[in-house]
C-alpha cells in the first residue's frame, strides 16, 4: 500500500507522501509518489498517486513528457486553472485504464488514485481527489485535508489537531506524526517520507524535505510525541470498576 | 461497521464493543455487539460480534438457547476449554454461512467474524478471533489484542501505549482513547461504548460497564486526552523549512 496526504492552508499546501511499494510480503521497494511538474514562475503541479503502480507511473511519465510541449490534453502548462488541469489527469487515468485494466485485472487491481494539488498564477493553491474513474473532488477551507491509500491510521491526530489556519511548519510537523502513526502500525506503508510544502505565490519547490528513519529531526519527533502521548494518557484518571459494587 | 476490541492482560480481559449498526447512512440503530453467557462460579464466556447481524445474531441466539442443555456442538458450557468453545463457536458459524449465506450474497454479504474471549475453570482468561470461514487464532502475551471491524484508526494509540502487563483499569482506559478515536473519525462507529473488565478467577461479570455519549467520565477523558495531544503537538518543534535555503 500506501500513504499520501494533502493539507491546504493559507499559507501554501503540504503534500507528503511515504516510499513504500509492494507486491506482497517478500517484494518490497522503495519508490517516490511525489512528483512535481514546474513550469517557473508561472506553476507549480504536484501529484502524489496510489494503487497500480504500473498505472500511475505510466499516467505521471506520459504527464512529465508532455510538459511544455503543447500536446492537447497531455501538455498540463497548457490551463490556466487547477481545475482543467485535473480534469486532464483524471481523462488520461480514465483512458490509460481503459487502455489496460481488462488485462491487468487477471493478475490483480489495475486502478490508481491520486493527490493532484498545486498553484497556476492567477489563482489560489488547490488541492484535489482523483478516482479510478477519472472524476475528482476538491479540498475546501472546512474540508482542507485529502489523503489515499493507507489512510486510517494516520487519521485521528489530524481530526484532533489540523485547523486551516494553522501554519505551513505546523501542518508539516502533524503530517509526520500522521505518517508515524500509519508507519508503526501498517508494514506496508515505510519512508522516507518526501514532504513539498509549498508557499503560496512562490512558485518555488525549495521546500522539498524527505525524512529517513534516522533523521534526527523525526526521530525527535517520535520521541517528544510518544512521550507527550504516554503523558496524555497518564493524565487521564483512571475509569472505577464495578461502578455497582 | 462496527468496532471491538480484545485486550488480554495476567489481571484478566478487558472486552469493547460500539453500538451502532446500519445499512446505508439512513437506517441506523443501536444495537449490543457484547453478549455473555455465565456458568455460575464455572464459566464466563463473552463473544463480540462484527459483520452482518443477521448472521452474528443468529450464531449467538443459537448457543444461548442452547447454553446448559447438553446439546452436541452447541451447549458451550459442555467444554472444559476456551479452544474447544472456540471451536464450536467457529463450526457453527460455518454452518450458518453454509445454510444462509447462498441466499444473502445477492444483497449483501452475510459474512460476520467475532472476538471470543472468557475463562473456563482451571484455565487462565483466553482470548480467540473467529473469521468467517469458521477458523480462529489466539491473542498471546506479545499479540494480547485483538480488533474485529472498523480497526484501524483506534491501533496507533494501541501499538503506542498497551503494555502486557498494565492493569485492568489502564487498559480500559486506552480501550475508551481508541473508541474515541475511531468515533471521532468514522461515522459507522457509535456510542454507546460496553466494556466488561474481567477479572482473572473472578467467574463475575461485575464489571461491566457502558459508557454513553454523555457520560461524565467519558467526557472528561475525550476533553483530558484531546488537551493532552495538543500538548504533546505543541512539545515538538517545528522542522526547519528551506533546509538548503
């Protein structure tokens, strides 16, 4: 499996995705689900993609090849909206499924999903939802965060603690504490984690970062957070048994 | 869905179980997934049920009308053995598929998994996941819990702070950290919360208790642990954006 997670803020949006690939137990790589698709000074378009892995690298390859080149429905610096550029995603993923899923479907799940999030001048950073089938949703100011693949683990620190107007460094940090929930309690997901978080009007990946096991800002993290969770609990008296007797 | 959770502990057995029950979003109900079946000063035997209720509930209603009337693979209380009752629990279920399940597929599916867990005299508390197909493994001192249902978003709090050896009441109390958890981030998940907190030898179900929504306890460990989280978020620096810049 697999864990990607999109937050949309104010101040930009933070895109983090792990680097686990497997096909069973006894077939484990490490491959990136982030990929970044810039055209400088004028956009900046992440996609961070779940499922097939044949399926998604063949919609991201064909994606990054026809980038700048003018290629109806392919070339993505073609839009001048987030919106248009996901419904080119999303009719390529449709088609490449179209294309392959009858025979790949024998041997398991052809489908893929993606995070497609970035900014194109003239608009707001935005964040959106692909399905197998091509259709999408988008992230709102209520609803700000997204994530496929191995998502429920890494869910409950964000309903607790995300809020939309918090900062870009603080959404990072709950991102990786998301990613260390899904990470102890899930083999398939594993890092490095690759973590963009981008500033709005930047225009800029600089603030590209991926987290090894032996990081030692994660392994801090890991650390304090264990700590201040054991603390949480501790905190909490301790329900009275035999409430009757 | 639904969610509960087995924990086994050298104090005894620390059972959970939600209420809520649905077909869709617009038909729910609350229903008991926890029901228990005493031999006085002999046996106390609990089984949760998760998946489809008619199934479950037939398999339960079967032995508890059978419990201490001596019939052949259904009367629990002819076992001198958690094994053997679990082996009857899971060939009966297979039985029900069996019968019922041919009937169910075209509208669903009939399947239901349960946890078992309990004490016989002359053995210590034992805790069993039966899977639909009728066949069950055990919770051991290194596995000593065991989740059937909407599982994954109560784990990290699991995997983090569940110790073999902590006492009952500790366990109870993670055991309502997780439920909240999974309430907060998953509608099909509902109060109210019944937790047994059996004691080893004690052949008593005393200590069973239900937590509403509004139960004064409940409230003050959801408000104590939301505040412990945020502290612990607060305890963590913030990582360093432009690590190159």
């Amino acid at each position: 499996m697999t864990y990607c997670l999109g937050i949309l803020l104010p101040e930009g949006l933070v895109l983090a995705s792990d680097s686990r690939t497997n096909a069973g137990v006894d077939q484990i790589a490490t491959v990136r689900k982030l990929s970044i698709l810039e055209d400088p000074d004028k956009a900046v378009i992440a996609l961070l993609s779940a499922g097939n892995l044949a399926t998604t690298q063949t919609v991201v390859t064909t994606l990054k090849q026809a980038a700048g080149t003018g290629t109806p429905e392919r070339d993505l610096f073609l839009h001048n909206s987030m919106f248009d550029v996901a419904q080119t995603v999303g009719g390529l993923l449709r088609r490449i499924l179209e294309r392959d899923g009858q025979y790949v479907e024998k041997f398991g799940d052809p489908n893929g999903t993606f995070l497609l999030a970035g900014q194109i001048r003239g608009e707001p950073p935005r964040l959106f939802q692909i399905y197998s089938p091509g259709n999408f949703v988008e992230a709102t100011p209520r609803n700000n965060y997204l994530q496929i693949g191995e998502m429920k683990y890494g869910k409950p620190i964000l309903d607790r603690a995300l809020r939309f107007d918090c900062s870009l460094a603080r959404a990072a940090k709950l991102a990786l504490v998301s990613f260390d929930a899904t990470i102890r309690s899930n083999l398939s997901v594993g890092p490095p984690i690759d973590i963009l978080c981008y500033e709005t009007d930047s225009f800029s990946t600089r603030n590209l970062m991926k987290y090894k096991n032996n990081d030692p800002y994660f392994i801090d993290l890991r650390a304090r957070y264990s700590e201040g969770i054991q603390a949480a609990v501790d905190g909490i008296p301790e329900p009275r048994l035999c409430p009757d007797g």
